[in-house]
C-alpha cells in the first residue's frame, strides 16, 4: 500500500500555510501506512473474533478505541 506524495503534501497544506518538502510527505505516508496496517491487523482480529471473514466498519471503529 502506498500513498500518493500528492496527496500527503495537499493533507499536510490543508493544516498549515507552509510549504511541504518531499522528504515530509513522503513520512507521513509511512506513519499512515504503519498506523492503517495495525488498525487493519486488529480490525481483522476482531473480526474473527466474532466468526466472521469479512472486516467490516464497525470492526475499524473497534479498533480504533
């Protein structure tokens, strides 16, 4: 999975006024990624949790508490 630079400098300028250099966009893809993979990975876990395959918006809701 990646996310587009684009896309992380337009997030990041939605914030702020300042400029966004590559290197900037470019972590904050990473750290979102790093942190979706483990919300994916308990979402999963809770899925199953409740005998199901399918991961579904209540289970992301869960693991985000």
């Amino acid at each position: 999975m990646e996310f587009s630079n684009a896309k992380m400098k337009e997030v990041i300028k939605s914030k702020t006024s300042k400029r966004v250099s590559e290197n900037a966009s470019k972590e904050l893809g990473n750290v979102l990624e790093m942190f979706a993979g483990d919300v994916a990975e308990e979402a999963r876990a809770i899925a199953e949790e409740n005998g199901r395959k399918t991961v579904r918006r209540e289970d992301i809701k869960q693991a985000l508490r």
